[in-house]
C-alpha cells in the first residue's frame, strides 16, 4: 500500500459540485477584484474565528508583512520570533527593516517558550510574534499577559492552525491581529494562494486593507506607500464553499492524531506533547527521532511517504548568512531540525492508510 504525503486533489473532489458552482457565480458576478464573494468570506471567517475583523490579503507571509506594518514596525524595532519556525515569519520581519530576535522553542510543543521570551525583550521590542507550528496552539494567555504587561503588540501566525482552539477559544481573536494563509496544503487551503488577517482592533484592519490597497483608501489618493495585496474574489468563493467543511476535516484529523498518539505510545520515538489547555488544528503530525533520517528511508521502503517541516532553521539559511550565526547558536532548533519527520495526515485519508502508517512506523523504529 502507498500513503502520499498529500492527496490535494481530494478536498475538491469531495466538494466539486458546491465548487464549480460558486466558482461560475463568482465569474457571473462580474467581479474579478473585490466583490460580494470576498465580502462574504470576510465576515463568515471573522464569525468562524470569534475576531471583529477579517481583512483578505494576497498570501500568508503578506497577511504577517502587512500587519508588521500596521503595527508601524521598522529599522528600529526588534521582534521576537520562534528560532524553528518557517522561513516566512522571518522573512515578514526583515521585509519591514526590523531585526528579529529569535528565541528557541520548548523542544516538546515545538512553540515559543514564554519563560525564554521575557528573557529577550529589550527597549527596541515591539512585537512578539508567535507561530502554531504544526496547528498547534502557542501558550497564549502567557504570551499576550507579557505583551500587555510590557506595551507590547502580540502577532500570531497562525498559517498552520485554521481551527485549532486555546482555553476552549479558536485562535483568531487572542492577539492584536492573527496573521492566515490559505495556501492550497493548509487546513483551510484555496485553489492557489490567498491569505488574511484577523482582528479586533479596527484602526488596524483599516490600516492592513489601506496598505495592500497601494496604500490607498480613495482611488488615486496615496496616503502611504502601500503594496497589491488583495484575496482573488474566486478563491474567496473557493474558501467559503470550504469554510463550511473545515470543522468536520479537522475532526478527522483529530481523530487520525489520537491514533497515532495511542498506537504509538510504546514506540522509541518522541509525540508530539498537546498542553492540557490546547485543542490543535493538526496540520502536522511530527514525531522525533534519533535516528530520523534512517527512519524516513525505511517508512518510504513500505510505501509511506514523509517530510521534514524544516530541514534548515532560519538563521542556518543562506539568505540570513549576513546576520553571522552558525552551528550551535541555536541548538534546539537545530536537534529539531535533525530529529523531526512528519507523518501523513488529513481529512481524507482512509482507516487502511491510517493503520498502514502505524504499522509501519512500528516495524521501521
Ligand atoms: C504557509 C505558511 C506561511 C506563509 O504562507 P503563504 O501563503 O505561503 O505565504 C507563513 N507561516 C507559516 C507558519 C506557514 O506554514
């Protein structure tokens, strides 16, 4: 048997009709900018995440950009950002001239560490800017207490968690503003790339759509210079058709992880470790091991495929050479780096390929 990574096609296939459908009326409509179909998903995702505000941008890593922006953060400023995290949390950072300050996560929850963050805020600090990596939800009620205690603004990316809940509440509306992609492998993906911001501050919500509006709120008026950045009216249809299905996939997923997590107890291998207050979105189930490269040849010789979610930490990467770290700066992120491997998991697949992965992983240890 053969379990893919990924089987994309397969949330479109579920939904075609719905799909189709919306997609032609988006296209009748007349509107290939803006338009109803975006507006709708605005406000059926502000309602979905508990926020007063969505504001639709082109993808993720404009969705974070565009929200440091808001936030006036530049040259001067410092972030503070997970050293594990994907490459476009950094990049939103430096994209803005502002440094980012990488604090090492706690190995088990893959997430920002609280007690390590306060350590690292400094006069220059500005925004604390966690990601829930893999869907799991970061220690918010820790993270937003610190930034409210000192005058700081708290970012979420939450490009992996469309769903996940803390203390019972979905992310979306626990920070300043919450940072979305839609990207097609995410748990609420599009059809091509779109994102969004969520938000209860409406000065900010005016200020992301002004600045990804080229910075203007009246046509050929610029206030400030600003960008394109708008969500495709016909991904906007996509997702509202997908909207209403992303609770009963994550469910699904839900269910695949407690598999796991039971069934591979006993295994020699580091589960994932879900706070007692965290419901995750589990876009990602990530194992550890000690010897994860071995371990992937040996699950791919029995047909189950996996991947690295990441290989190189950020100030390992070549484009962030300049900042003058090596091996060893950030010794967490990278034993994660060397020791994490990412099973299959999502809403369609099936109990065999399920029970497949399991066997698998328990001969391959
Ligand atoms: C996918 C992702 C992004 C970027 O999203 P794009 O839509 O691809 O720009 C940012 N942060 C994290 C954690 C992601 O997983």
């Amino acid at each position: 048997m053969k379990v893919p990574f990924l089987e994309l096609k397969s949330a479109y296939e579920e939904l075609r009709g719905e799909i189709d459908e919306a997609i032609a009326r988006s296209v009748e409509s007349g509107w290939y900018v803006g338009g109803p179909e975006l507006k709708q998903f605005e406000q059926a995702f502000a309602s979905y995440t508990g926020a007063s505000h969505t504001v639709g941008v082109a993808n993720g890593l404009d969705a974070l950009h565009l929200s440091l922006r808001a936030m006036n953060v530049g040259p001067d400023d410092e972030v503070i950002v997970a050293s594990n995290s994907y490459i476009a949390t950094v990049l939103a950072v430096t994209m803005t001239g502002a440094t980012p300050v990488l604090v090492e996560p706690d190995p088990n929850t893959h997430n920002l560490d609280p007690s390590k963050v306060e350590a690292a805020i400094s006069r220059r600090t500005k925004v604390i800017l966690p990601t829930h990596l893999y869907g799991q939800p970061a220690d918010l009620d820790r993270l937003l207490a610190l930034a409210t205690q000192h005058g700081l603004k708290l970012l979420e990316d939450a490009a992996q968690a469309h769903g996940a809940t803390c203390n019972g509440r979905r992310v979306g509306a626990h920070g300043h503003a919450v940072a979305w992609s839609f990207y097609p492998s995410k748990n609420l993906g599009a059809l091509g790339d779109a994102g969004a911001v969520t938000t209860n501050d409406g000065e900010l919500a005016d200020r992301i759509r002004t600045l990804g509006n080229y910075g203007s709120h009246v046509r050929y008026v610029n206030e400030v210079q600003g960008v394109n950045s708008r969500l495709d009216p016909l991904q906007a249809a996509v997702l509202n058709v997908k909207l209403a299905r992303l609770d009963q996939w994550n469910s699904r997923r839900a269910r695949i992880a407690s598999f796991y997590l039971a069934e591979l107890a006993d295994a020699d291998l580091v589960l994932p470790a879900v706070p007692s207050w965290a419901s995750p979105a589990w876009h990602l189930f990530v194992i550890q091991s000690d010897d994860r490269n071995a371990l992937q040849q040996r699950l791919c010789d029995r047909g189950v495929q996996t991947l690295i979610h990441y290989p190189i930490p950020p100030h390992l990467q070549q484009a962030y050479a300049g900042w003058g770290f090596g091996p060893g700066s950030f010794p967490v992120a990278e034993q994660l780096a060397e020791r994490v491997l990412s099973l299959p998991i999502g809403p369609h697949m099936t109990d065999a390929q399920v029970e497949h992965v399991i066997t698998a992983v328990k001969a391959a240890v």
